[in-house]
C-alpha cells in the first residue's frame, strides 16, 4: 500500500512504457492542490499533447489540464487523486491517469468515485440493452472516437452499462482494468465502430448501449 505524502510514479526510462486512461472530462481531483506535486508543462496546447508531456516527466500520475494549462501531477496518496466532479466553470478541466511500467512494476490506477445508478427502469442492471461485449479490443477512432467521462467504478461491464445509461449522452460503455468504467458520446458512428485489432497495454470491454426510443440517438446520415 502506498504511504501518505508518497509519489506513486516509476521513472522512466528509455525501456519503460508509458499508457494513459482515457480522458475524463469536467473532473478534478479530490485532494485539489493538496492532492500531489503540480508541475506546470506549458500551457496552449490540446490534452493529448499534455498526455505525451506528462509521460515524459519522472513525478507523474495524472496529467490534469484546466483552461490551456497543463500540469503533471506526482500523487501523495491514492485517495487524494480520486477524481471527482468539478463544479460548473469555464476551466473545462480534463485529466487523465498514467501509468509507467518498466520491467514487471506497474502501479495502480487510481480507484476512483463511486456514483449512484438508478436501480429502476430502463437503466437497471437486468434491464438495460446492449449489444455484443467486445474484450481487449480498441476503437477505430481510438481515444479521440468521442467523449470518455469517468463513470466511477464498476464490478462488470454490465454495471458499467447501467451507469452509461443513467448518464445520459452515452453511447458506449467502456471498461477499463475491470473496474474503472466510462461512457463515450461517440463523435461519429464510424470512429466508435470496434476494431478486430486486440489491445494488449489493458484489460479493456466495451459494449454498445441499444437506447430507449426516447433517448437521442446517434446520426447515422
């Protein structure tokens, strides 16, 4: 277990991998300014330069960005880092876990939240509809095939989908490591379409979520 006011990064290095969560959006982290080290990496560029940026960097578990501000931060604790939902503003903040492995370490992606699902309708766990649940495999679009949210935990991808629907806005679900679940409001039917590549770097299930009629569904002109 990791202890208080203990970075949780491994160095990189040239052999090292460098792998990062999707991007989650209007989030922040629980511990605010408290949760770790923030090292600024420049500012006006997109979040996936951020990403890059902060794989780069010895002391960094989170590449957190608000307005075009983008920042590494070196987590104390894993509990501090948990994201959250961020009050209403123009910041837009975005962040995105990292996790650096060289030879066998690998650290823990953070646990994150846990939000509440409707247990009753259509969303419920034994009633939403989906279609096939698709295992380590990626999207064509990859993480730029729409809008990631982190939905918090899940014990399957069929929590996951009971949250991606509750949601709203959701097209997909996707299960990250087992557990770390998210919606993705797909750009365009075509960049969500799944790939037959498989997808080593995680444990990954994604499904499509069948919506409610009411529900607005995806242009397909």
């Amino acid at each position: 277990m990791n202890q208080d006011k203990m970075p949780l990064s491994v160095v990189g290095s040239n052999e090292g991998t460098c792998s990062d969560s999707p991007i989650t959006y209007n989030v922040t982290l629980r511990g605010g300014i408290h949760a770790g080290k923030f090292t600024q990496l420049g500012r006006g560029i997109d979040m996936r330069s951020c990403v890059g940026r902060c794989c780069n960097t010895p002391l960094c578990d989170v590449a957190f960005m608000f307005s075009d501000k983008c920042y590494a931060v070196g987590c104390f604790n894993e509990a501090d880092c948990q994201a959250v939902v961020a009050k209403p503003s123009a910041l837009s903040p975005k962040l995105a876990y990292i996790s650096k492995n060289r030879g066998s370490s690998q650290p823990a992606i953070t646990d994150g939240i846990e939000f509440k699902v409707q247990s009753e309708g259509v969303c419920s766990i034994n009633k939403v509809k989906h279609g096939p649940v698709y295992k380590n495999k990626t999207l064509i679009g990859g993480m730029k095939a729409g809008n990631f949210s982190y939905l918090g935990k899940a014990n399957d991808i069929t929590q996951c989908l009971s949250k991606c629907c509750s949601s709203g806005g959701c097209d997909l679900a996707y299960l990250v490591n087992r557990d770390q679940c998210f919606s993705v409001n797909c750009f365009t039917p075509e960049l969500c379409q799944v790939t037959d590549k498989l997808f080593h770097n995680r444990d990954i299930e994604i499904a499509k979520l069948i919506k409610p009629k009411h529900r607005h569904q995806i242009s397909r002109g």
